[in-house]
C-alpha cells in the first residue's frame, strides 16, 4: 500500500510538472504571438526615432567595422564582454557607495530590507567583488570567447550592417523568454539539497543581497545559471554582436536592479528577487510567469512586499506608503 502511495504521488508530481510545462509554452507562446502580431502598432514612434538616426548608427558602426577588418573577434570581445563589464560596473558604482556609505540619502531610503546593510561591512564587500571578478575575468571572458565561433557557424555576427529596429527589438524579447525558461528550472535545480549546499549557498549567504551580487556565484552556478541562460539566445539566433551587446548590458543592469536591495522610483522592481534571498523558496524566475504557473510565488502573493511589486513612479519610499504590518505587542 505505501508504495502504491507513493507511486501515485510520485505520478500526480510529474503531471502537475508536465502540465505546467505546457501552460508555460502556452503562455510564452502567445506573448510572442501578440508581440509579433502588434509590434508595428507598438513600435510606432520608436521606429520613427530608430529611422531618424539609424543613418548615423549604421555610420558610427561602419567606421568601427572597418578600424577591425580582419580583426572581427577582437570586436565581438570588445562587444560582448568589454561594454556588458563596463554597464555591470558603472551602474554597480553608484550602488556600492551607497552600500559602503550609507549615501546619499536619496538611494538608501529606498532600502528595502531597512535594518540590513546600512551599511554593508567592507570585508564582505570586498568578498564579494573578488568573487564577482573572477567570475568575470575567469569564467564569463573564455566563455564569450567559445560562444565566438558557435556565432560565426550560425551567421556573421560582425557583419557590415547592423540589424533593423524591428528585427533586434524581437530578437531581445526571444532572448528574454528563453532566459526566463532556462534560468527559472536551472535556478531550481540548484536549490535541491544535493546541490545546493555545494553551489547555490555560496550565492545566498548573502540573505539581503546587493547589486554586485547579482554574479557573486560558485564557479559552476556562474557558468551553468548566469552565462548559459543569456547567451542561449544569441546562439542560437545567430544575432549581430550589436544586438547581443545590447542585450548582455540590459540583462546584466536589469539582475542588479533585481538585486540592489534598493526599490528606486522608474526603475523595475526588486521586490520579488529580495524576497526570494529572504525566503529562499520562493520566487525563482525572472518575469516572475514560471513561478506563477508552479506556484513558487503562493507565499510572496501574501506578503506587503507583493503589494510594494510595482513601478514606483513618485518619489515616496514604497516602504512608507505601503508598511509592514506592526508585529502584535508593537
């Protein structure tokens, strides 16, 4: 009878699993369908904007074109590891002084988790940096330097014309589904106990995280959930290192964002990456749509800090306008 009963258990698990894979595919698939369907309508006055001045892109990048003429992998290291380190660091800048200082003031009221990191200790900032540069230098840079040949198979990645607004616009929403896919399940992965205390720890000591540690990571964690997810999608579109610069700057500011511990107005939320590093269980994905289909976000929906998952678009702290329920006896 017990095996029996876990037998049956063990089918409804993989059911509920291969169910919710299909609503994801669903649900992933017609947001596409509806991005492709509508983006002339939505794209409108970005197309004329793109217009105007893809004349003076297109000549800005034939100019670099032909200063690495015969040198392309150099510009495709430049593109997809120099620019995406630089957008990393100088947004991380601003971040770390305040993390160090606890100025100015109009960043740290912003704190979320309010009696933590204020401010962060220097040695374990300093950890974190080391980690997060090695993880760079060491493992991120040989690995765009693999991915350079894969490009060059699939297309020309350097070539001479850079690629339409429309074409790159879809391009970046693509890879923005597939790294939510692949980020979501390996994320997971790494949190089953026989991995997690070998890899994904290493990530999570810190339970109120900062901006740098968006790649504070064990080496393999950093290759398998923070490079491979990204870079998936330019492989295998073949994508212009244009379009692939852009996309690794925007994915790496936007995971700082997700882990800055600052909900800044007129920036993304990072309410519900914050609560994942408090709660551990929760909240593994980056838009948040697989959690919802395997309801790995049922606790975070109870919480303020769901009510606080929005664009904050005035200049009053969320955590003023919308607090914490006093504990009974305050």
């Amino acid at each position: 009878m017990k095996r029996r009963a876990v037998a049956a258990e063990s089918a409804r698990q993989t059911g509920q699993v291969w169910d919710s894979l299909k609503k994801a595919a669903f649900v992933l698939g017609s947001g596409l369908f509806i991005l492709v369907a509508f983006r002339n309508s939505v794209t409108w006055h970005l197309q004329r904007f793109w217009g105007a001045s893809g004349d003076f892109w297109q000549t800005q990048w034939g100019k670099l074109h032909s200063l690495f003429r015969g040198h392309e992998v150099a510009l495709f290291f430049l593109g997809t590891m120099l620019a995406p380190t630089i957008a990393f660091w100088s947004f991380n800048a601003m971040l770390m002084l305040a993390d160090a200082t606890g100025v100015p003031a109009f960043i740290t009221r912003y704190r979320i988790q309010r009696d933590r990191n204020n401010p962060v200790e220097p040695a374990k900032l300093w950890q974190a940096v080391r980690t997060v540069l090695f993880n760079q230098f060491c493992l991120s840079a040989p690995m765009v330097m693999l991915m350079y040949p894969i490009m060059q198979w699939r297309g020309n990645p350097c070539g001479p014309e850079l690629p339409t607004f429309h074409w790159a616009l879809l391009e970046i929403a693509i890879f923005g589904l597939m790294e939510e896919i692949m980020f979501y399940y390996s994320h997971r992965l790494f949190h089953h106990p026989a991995l997690y205390k070998h890899f994904h720890k290493v990530h999570h000591e810190w339970t109120a995280p900062i901006g740098v540690v968006a790649l504070y990571a064990h080496p393999v964690e950093h290759v398998l959930s923070n490079m491979l997810p990204p870079m998936l999608g330019p492989m295998l579109m073949g994508s212009h290192v244009a379009t692939t610069t852009l996309w690794f700057c925007v994915a790496l500011v936007i995971t700082s964002i997700s882990h800055c511990g600052y909900h800044l107005p007129f920036l993304p939320s990072p309410e519900f990456h914050d609560f994942h590093h408090l709660k551990f269980n929760q909240c593994y994905g980056v838009l948040g749509v697989l959690d919802r289909l395997h309801g790995t976000d049922t606790v975070f929906k109870k919480t303020k800090a769901y009510e606080r998952h929005t664009l904050l678009l005035n200049l009053t702290p969320l955590s003023e306008s919308i607090p914490d329920t006093p504990k009974q006896g305050e």
